[in-house]
C-alpha cells in the first residue's frame, strides 16, 4: 500500500492483489464534458423541427462511435445519449416507429443536434456520463443528491501523522479510506480509532505550538506526541497499526494487541494491560457498529433498485477491508415509462463519474451493456472492474439484504411524498393560494445585541426541505442600528430577490400554473417570522422591487406568551387568524419555522465563533499559514507581534524587510519604528 495509490483513487488497495490485472493509467483516455469540439455536422437553415429535422442530420453522420445531444427551440438540451454508431443510433429517431410518450414528446420538441466522436464505445458512455451530470437533460435518468462522499484521511506530511474527516478533492499528502455513507459514520469511527490508536486530531499549527499535552492525552485519546510524551519511533507504530486495521488486517492488529495486554499482565503492570484492554474494546466498538462484516467481499459496492409505482429507489452499500462502511438510498429522477434495469444502468455510469471505482460492483438484477459498463470503468480507474449479479452464495445474500433495504426506503419516500404533498394542499387552502406552491422559503434573522448579525433562507417543497438551496446572509450595512430587525430583514430581502431577478427574471403569475421541469428558483410564497410590523417592512419591499404579484408573503407572529400553538398569521387582504390547536398545517408551519430559527441561529453561532477565534494577524495581507506560524513561533503570541521593532520582524524566518514593513505598518498607524 502506498499514499501515490491513495491519492490517485481515494481507495487504499494492497499492492500484491490481482497484480495482472492492472491497467496503465496511461491507458485509460481522459474523458470530459468540458472543451468538446461538438459539432452539428450539418446547418438546420430551412427550420425544420422532429423527425425531419433528425432525418436531414441522419445523412451526415459516420458510422463511428461518439456522443449525441438533442435541444429545444431555446437551446435547452432535452437529451444526452451515446452510440456505437452514431448514424445507426439517431436514425432510429427519424424512422417514425412506434416510440414511448416519453421518446415522441422529445423528438416532437428537438430543434437542433450536435454531435462528437469519440475513439471508442467505453470513450462514448463516460463522456456521455459526464455530460448528463453537468447540463441535467430533463429526458435522461438523472442522479439527484449527489453529494461527495467523506474518507478518512492519515496526512503523510508530518512526523506525526494526524488523521481527519476528509470530503472534497485528495490533494493533501496521505493515505484515504473510504468512502463512508456519511459524515457521521467518519465521525464515530475517528473517535474510536482515537481511543485505539491513540492517534492526534490537532491542526498542524497548534501541534507545532504545543507546550504541554492537552485534554484528549488526559482521557486517553491521544498519545501527545507534540509534547515528546511518545517518541516518534513509537507514535509511528501506532499510526502502522491504524492503517493496518483501515485495510482489513483488523485480526492481526486485535492478536497483538492481545499478546501485549497479556505480557504487561503476566509482568504485573497492570496500568499498562488496562491500556491495551481499552483500546481492544474501541477496536471491537469499531466494528460491531458496521453490521455485516462478509468473509467473501474483501471490497465492493453492492447496488439494488426497487423500481414501482414511478418510483425508483437504489440503495448502495460500500465494502472496503472486509468491513461494512454504511449505505445510501438514491431517488434518481427517471420517466415512469423505463424498467428498473434502465434507471440502475443509467444510474451506475453516473454515479462513478467523480468517485473511485472499487474492484467489484455487484448488482441485485441484469443491466443493459454491463461488459461494456465493466470496460469503461476498468479504462476509468486503471485496474479492472468485475460487475456481478451474485446467484448463489453469501454474495446472493449480501444483494438481497440491499434489495430489502431499497424496498423499505422506497416505503418510506412515498409515504413522506404523499404526506408532503397533502399538506401542501391543506397550506394552499388555509392561505387561499391559487395553487399549491411548489417552493417554500422561511426567512429569520439571529443576533446578539445587533452583533453577528445574520439572516437565514430555509427552502421547502415537495420533497421536504431542500438544504442545498439554504442561504445565509451576514448583515453588511452601517446603517441599520444595531438589533433592528426591520432594518436586518430590509437587506437580506433586497439583497435575495434582486439577485434572482437579475439571474431568473420575474415570473407571469397571471398565467395557469404551469409544472415545471426541476425544483423552480422563484418562491412561491415567503413566510416570515414576525408580525403586523415585519410584514409592511416586506411588503414595502416587494413593493419598490415591483414583485408584489409574483410572490405571496406570509407573517408567523408568535402567540401570547410566545406559546406554541397559538401563532398569529398575517396575510395581505385578510385579517389577521390563527388556527385551531390541532390542525396539521399549523404543525407543518411551525416545523419550517423553526428549522428557519434553527439555521439562523447556528449560522449566527458559526461566526460569532469565528470571530472569537479571529487572529489581528489575519487581517494583513500576504500573511499566509506559513508565516503567520513563523511569527507566532517566534514571538508566542499576536499581541507580542504587534508590539514588535521592524528589526525584530526582520529576524523572523521567512519575512523579508517589505514584509516586516507591511506587518509593522499595519499595528502602527504613524509608521514611526520603534527600537
């Protein structure tokens, strides 16, 4: 094992496994949606539309494999496919068979095609991968929620390695491993890995700084090696035998740690036996909280899809070492019209677009072109990849545990949608809108005293909350008194609403409702947190941005004593109303209430502690990490760098005389040296 493998991959492979089957990187052709030299092979001048137009385009295309992309009169592009031959491929489009509704709407609106050609087939399905993510065609199968998934991470640029929660590109020196379902899951792992191994979490900076050992050496979860409490030599075994369990050698690792608790027992040094003793029991937390732990899938992903009532689920559980590192169900968006084997299919070259690819993919059912799938992803990461649908065996049971799993989430997801959906409709009702809003955004502010003032968005719709269109707003102007709400939600309002005025236009609400494509960007309604006051500073607002008619605002004033329950809703043309103490839409209001509060809050929180933990050294240009630990090795502490002579700055490593200029000059507003 090496870190060179483990930043390539970002999963830790043993070197001496399947050694002939490892493909060159140079091998494998880069592929990506960015800078194609996409061509239309032939100028639609006369404006034809649909098959026709397919059928013109059909004359001038080769027999070569390559990557098509079909697009509306707009120039939004409907779908993304991949050929073997592209002249074969599109002229099934233009021979006018018997498609599905979902095929013949998007030919019927296809107003323009362009075309690349690629080298090879497997060449076609990654780029055609790549693009599908990147431009989101609203007729292919699309992966909604992508997000990265956190590693471990044991840097390998210090003496004393430290190990982290990782997420993101692997560019810092080390070794990865994972992936893990969720942060969570990292999370409880390091802080067993820390009583076991004894392994540090501070930032290099403050390990470079420590003077005595901190908290985590007194509880035992940490060897301070920052303070010499464990030679280097010593610390490097342990960070050995941490990586030696993250890549499946767990037995061994246990065995000796047994051997040693039972010889400091048999020497009569039984603190240093109970050490040991402690460590096994974080070693065996470790894995009895990883469910099934299969003798046969050293590493893999296990793919399942319960596909029904237009509804597709995929859960995915992840293997590596030989130990279960947690699973995650997918909704991807499909037409109701494709089978379970199409979306899964769809879903799986998407999936692997941005992550590393294990050695083995094992599937609950067939997919469409699976050896070709196998090639491409083995030309993706350099070593081969087997793609099974297990038919016997522990394997067999592993995919049917996943299968089990996919159905009780897809239970659940439906269950959630429909109840969703039915209190949105009970909330259109109870606020008279003309139609049952598609997207919610709940508005608060959080200060303490006017400081770190903050304003929150929380976003809701019919899949429930939408974290990733959460905003937050730090309060930038002078001019608002410190603690004016009216003032706070004045900014945050202009500030949100002129922006997507500027990206998106303002909406016709005096045409019928029409459904859209995606989760819109306009808000259907508003809800603020306040009463008769917030809601005229509001509507002021809506008013000077002329978007009075394009959204409807909405005031949730807290009830007497602040009680739950008995809230006051303000809504322009009606007087003021509560609701009776029971009723569901009361309870749907105050939960997207207080998750606004909650995101104000912990966003006020955020940079409260931000600025706590500010340093004056921060605040001067050209100051990096680097230097700034220079200065505080050098002198202990910012106040002392402050009060430092020029000449002094100078002897600092690292900062040259412009540099210690510019650091005196800013703490030192007359420039004047002092000796």
């Amino acid at each position: 094992m090496t870190s060179g493998k483990a930043e390539e991959s970002g999963i830790v492979y043993d070197e001496r496994d399947d050694e002939d089957d490892d493909l060159s990187p140079a091998d494998a052709a880069p592929v990506s949606a960015h800078d194609i030299d996409w061509s239309d092979g032939w100028k639609n001048e006369s404006g034809l539309t649909g098959q026709d137009l397919i059928g013109e385009f059909v004359k001038h295309l080769p027999n070569s494999p390559g990557v098509y992309r079909m697009m509306n009169a707009a120039g939004d592009v409907l779908y993304v496919g991949k050929a073997r031959s592209l002249k074969k491929r599109v002229s099934n489009y233009a021979q006018g068979r018997v498609h599905s509704n979902r095929i013949a709407r998007m030919v019927r609106e296809t107003a323009n095609m362009e075309f690349v050609t690629t080298r090879t087939e497997t060449e076609a399905l990654l780029l055609e991968a790549n693009l599908i993510k990147r431009l989101r065609p609203r007729f292919n199968v699309l992966l909604r929620d992508d997000k990265s998934f956190p590693y471990i991470l044991i840097t390998g640029d210090s003496e004393a390695p430290a190990i982290y929660k990782h997420r993101g590109a692997r560019a810092k020196k080390g070794d990865y491993f994972g992936p893990f379902a969720s942060a969570g899951a990292v999370g409880r792992t390091i802080n067993s890995l820390q009583r076991a191994f004894l392994i540090r979490t501070c930032t290099d900076s403050v390990y470079e700084t420590r003077t005595r050992p901190c908290l985590l050496h007194q509880i035992k979860r940490c060897a301070a090696p920052c303070t010499g409490e464990i030679s280097v030599s010593g610390y490097a075994e342990l960070i050995n035998e941490a990586k030696d369990f993250l890549s499946g050698k767990s037995h061994k690792v246990k065995e000796e740690m047994a051997r040693s608790m039972n010889a400091a027992a048999e020497e009569l040094d039984f603190e240093r036996a109970a050490v040991f003793r402690d460590r096994l029991a974080a070693l065996s937390h470790v894995q009895s909280h990883q469910g099934i732990n299969p003798a046969s899938v050293e590493e893999a992903d296990v793919f399942a899809i319960h596909h029904e009532g237009g509804l597709s689920c995929i859960q995915v559980f992840f293997f590596r070492t030989g130990q279960n590192w947690g699973n995650r169900a997918y909704f991807p968006k499909a037409d109701p019209s494709l089978s379970g084997a199409d979306v899964l299919g769809a879903f799986l070259t998407q999936f692997y677009d941005d992550k590393p690819v294990p050695r083995q993919i094992l599937l609950s059912q067939e997919v469409e072109e699976r050896e070709l799938l196998s090639l491409a992803l083995s030309e993706k990461s350099g070593h081969k990849v087997s793609i099974l649908i297990p038919q016997r065996g522990e394997k067999k049971d592993i995919t049917g545990h996943v299968l089990a799993n996919a159905r009780e989430a897809h239970g659940r997801k439906l269950a959630e949608t429909a109840s969703q959906e039915r209190l949105l409709k009970g909330f259109a009702e109870t606020f008279a809108l003309a139609y049952t809003p598609r997207r919610i955004e709940i508005y608060d502010n959080s200060h303490i005293m006017g400081t770190n003032a903050v304003g929150g968005m929380v976003v809701a719709g019919p899949d429930g909350f939408m974290k990733s269109q959460y905003r937050k707003f730090n309060i930038r102007s002078t001019d608002i008194t410190p603690g004016d709400d009216f003032g706070m939600m004045r900014e945050v309002m202009t500030r949100r609403f002129q922006r997507l005025i500027k990206e998106e236009g303002i909406p016709d609400r005096s045409q019928p409702a029409v459904e859209e494509e995606g989760f819109p960007a306009w808000p259907d309604v508003i809800l603020i947190d306040g009463g008769q006051g917030q809601m005229t500073a509001v509507r002021a607002i809506l008013a000077e941005l002329g978007i009075t008619d394009a959204v409807t605002a909405i005031g949730v004033a807290k009830g007497a004593d602040r009680e739950a329950g008995r809230e006051r809703f303000f809504c322009l043309g009606k007087p003021d109303f509560s609701l009776p103490p029971r009723d569901p839409v009361l309870y749907f209001v105050q939960r997207l209430r207080d998750e606004a509060h909650r995101f104000a809050i912990g966003s006020h929180r955020a940079r409260r502690k931000k600025e706590m933990v500010k340093n004056p050294l921060d605040e001067i240009a050209g100051i990096g990490p680097t230097r700034k630990r220079a200065l505080l090795q050098h002198f202990g502490t910012a106040k002392a760098v402050s009060r430092a002579a020029l000449a002094d700055l100078m002897a600092v490593d690292g900062i040259s005389e412009a540099v210690a200029r510019q650091i005196y000059n800013h703490f030192n507003e007359n420039g004047a040296e002092r000796n």
